[in-house]
C-alpha cells in the first residue's frame, strides 16, 4: 500500500513540474494560439483522437518505455458461488452435489472432471460432473454442478466459495500487468500510435502473476507503453485542462 501512495506522489510531483505549476495566463494564451486544435503544456502535447506528443528528453526524463504486444496462453481464475442441495450415491459411495450460476462464455471451461477448490471449513477438493443451460433463457446465466465428498461435513443448503484454475486452450494477447491503466472508467493502455501515444480502452480477461489477458482494444504486434503509466496519464489530464496542475487556493 505504501509503494502504490509512494509511486503515486511521484507521478503527481513529475506532473506539476512538467506541466507547469504556477504558468501564468501569458504563458497559457501563447501556448493555446501556438497550437491551434490541441492542448500544450512544457513540450507535451495533446490531440483528441490522436494522443500524447512527448519530446525525446522529456521522455529519457520520464524513463518511458516501449514493448510488443504479445501472445500466449493465459492462466484464469474463476469463481464459482455454489449452495449444496442433494446427497446422493455415486458408486458405493454417498456424495455432496452443490450447484451455481456461471456465465455462459465460461462454460467452456468447465468440463468434467475439472478441478474445484471449495472452502468449506478448509481447503478442500471438489469436481465438476456437469454444466447445464436449462435457466440461460430466464436468467442469462447457465448452471454449473459440483461434486464433493461426504467427508467434508458441509450441510444440505450450505453456500460455498469455489475457485477453478484454468489455461486457455488457444493463445491470447497479454501485456504486462505494469503497463495496465485502471480508471473508474475503465482498463486502458497507451498504444504508440506514430509519434503519439493513444490512451486505449481494452477488455481485460484474467490476470496471472506479470501477465493480464486482453479480449479486446489491442492486437498482437501492437506497441504498449510499460512504464509510467500513471506519469502519462496525470501528463494528458493536465495537458487537456490547459496545464493547470495545482489547486487554486484562492
């Protein structure tokens, strides 16, 4: 939590200089005849639609850094909210069946036999035996059934947390983990777009130590911006608010 606050001052801190603490309106009406159409603060520049124009030194100032989009498989992480509703013999065994809703783009992911880890007063191990569709023309949701052991001492109506653990069977677009930006309005990347660098929206899937899977906005061999993404961003909110970086006390 410190080094989040602490990476975050800094880009603050580097923004109010770069863009200008303190210019005065002389300095801001030049700047705005000097580029028609576009929002300039202390060499950075700003064109909707196009993005951020970074000079060379403000960029070796900034440390940025520029990788490929990349493809591979990607690791997910799926939750699975499930309440018991029957004991019943699987062989010569008695079993606990537990049932949930999953969204209908996960049902691939879940087949037979697939491992479920379950809370239940511990860590314990339970198994996908079935997916079904029946209630997805009610709810929008399909349905998962989960078989776990009698052992386990989970009572008929108890809910549970499941977690299944899967790759994806084809590869994926991936960037690092570093080079996501997470807005309330959404996932971005800064895409290089010639000498611009184009603040991007993307769909993210899952996120799996250094490596974010992206569903949409971004294609293998696109060019992404891995560091400092928040530098960036503060540097475009300042550039597209005329340089006015700092809280008018007055």
């Amino acid at each position: 939590m410190m080094k989040n606050k602490a990476i975050l001052l800094c880009g603050v801190s580097f923004a109010a200089i770069l863009l200008g603490c303190g210019r005065n309106s002389h300095d801001q009406t030049h700047a705005g005849h000097a580029h028609e159409g576009a929002h300039t603060s202390h060499g950075v520049e700003f064109k909707e639609g196009q993005g951020l124009t970074i000079p060379s030194i403000t960029r070796e100032m900034l440390g940025v850094q520029i990788v490929d989009v990349a493809e591979g498989k990607a690791t997910r992480r799926i939750d699975l909210p499930l309440r018991v509703f029957k004991l019943e013999k699987s062989g010569n065994e008695s079993v606990l069946l537990a049932s949930g809703p999953i969204d209908t783009n996960l049902v691939g992911f879940l087949q037979p036999g697939t491992e479920v880890t379950i809370a239940a007063g511990g860590s314990t191990l339970g198994k996908v035996i079935r997916t079904e569709s029946a209630s997805v023309r009610l709810t929008g949701l399909a349905e998962v059934v989960v078989q776990l052991s009698v052992a386990d001492n989970v009572p008929i109506g108890a809910f549970l947390d499941g977690k299944v653990t899967v790759t994806t069977k084809d590869d994926v677009v991936l960037i690092p983990r570093q080079a996501l930006l997470k807005t309330a309005e959404g996932h971005f990347a800064y895409v290089v777009n010639g000498n611009h660098l184009f603040r991007t929206k993307i769909g993210v899937g899952g996120q799996e130590g250094d490596s974010v899977e992206v569903t949409d906005g971004l294609y293998s061999g696109d060019r992404v911006v891995l560091q400092p993404i928040m530098s960036l961003w503060l540097a475009e909110l300042q550039a597209i608010r005329g340089g006015k970086a700092c809280a008018d006390g007055h």
